[in-house]
C-alpha cells in the first residue's frame, strides 16, 4: 500500500476534537515518524501508525504536539492562534490559514 493522503496541510487550521484545543498544522508526516516507546507510552487509542500524523503549534500553548489524522478536524473559526513559535513557520493569517515561510517570496 502506498503512503496516505494527507487530509490537513501546513497552516491550515485545526481542532483536536478528543482533546478539545485548536491549533495550526506546521508539518505532516505521511505514517507515523515517531518511536515505538513514545507510542506505547503517549498514543493511548492506538491510532494507525500507516495515515498521516500532524505537527501542531496549539493555541495558547508554549509546546508542539504530534497528533494522528484521526483526532482533528478543520478549525473553521479563522481565528488566530497564539503560540510563540508561530513566526518561526509563518508569516500571515490569510483567508483562515498562516502563509508558510518557506513558500513567500
């Protein structure tokens, strides 16, 4: 089977609907890229490690999560997310997603 499509895309908005927090996606791994300790310890649901797993700058929030595709949902709200990282990746809030860095010209 080849890799999964990816549902969500970098600066595109997003809810965690099992824990409820909103955020913006800042890189997407097609399968999951992470250890097997790690899942064990912190994927609890056991979410499929072949479907693409998200990098999340969550708002109001110092850290990054990793999250499985499974557990988000779009953020249709368009309001922005604080989180002191976001100009690292970002330049803009533009029509309810952040404008990547790396593709501005």
């Amino acid at each position: 089977m080849g890799e999964a499509e990816a549902k969500f895309s970098i600066g595109q908005l997003v809810h965690h609907v099992k824990f409820d927090y909103r955020g913006v996606v800042f890189d997407v791994d097609a399968t999951f890229d992470g250890d097997d300790e790690w899942y064990e310890q912190v994927a609890r649901s056991r979410p499929p490690k072949d479907r693409p797993w998200y990098h999340v700058l969550p708002d109001d929030e110092n850290h990054a999560t990793y999250v499985a595709e499974r557990h988000l949902a779009a953020d249709t709200t368009g309001e922005p997310i604080r989180h002191p990282a976001l100009a690292n990746f970002f330049l803009a809030l533009q029509k309810g997603r952040y404008l990547p860095k790396n593709l501005a010209s």
